[in-house]
C-alpha cells in the first residue's frame, strides 16, 4: 500500500529533473550532461522553429506549382 503513494511522487521528481535538465542543465551540470542539455535544448527549438516558420519554407502547393510550371 505504501508504494502506491510513494510512485506519483517518484513521477513528479522525474518530471521536475527534466525540465531542469531541458531548460537549464547547461548551467551548472557537468561536462557530459551539460553539452547533451545543450544539445536537446537547441535542436528541439529549432524543430520547432521549422514547424511554425513564418518565411514560408513549408509551402505544401509547391510540388503543384512546380507541375503547373513545368505543363
């Protein structure tokens, strides 16, 4: 009975260190966990930086555009 009040609290720490990893490891972990936060935090911003980008790179009528261009 005791473990079934000890697991959500194991869940949560695990939540809170991930988030502390992701958005601030690099700050004061050491080497190894330090470039990996790094790492995992700049390419999960530019993932999804290159799903909402507004310059227009994800045009999903350019493959037809192409064909009209081509015909």
């Amino acid at each position: 009975m005791m473990l079934l009040k000890i697991k959500p609290s194991i869940t949560f720490g695990l939540a809170i260190a991930a988030i502390v990893f992701f958005t601030a490891g690099d700050q004061f972990l050491p080497e190894p966990m330090k470039s990996w936060s790094y790492n995992l935090r700049t390419s999960t911003t530019g993932f999804i930086s290159g799903i909402f980008d507004p310059s227009g790179k994800l045009d999903p009528n350019k493959t037809h555009r192409e064909q009209l261009e081509q015909i």
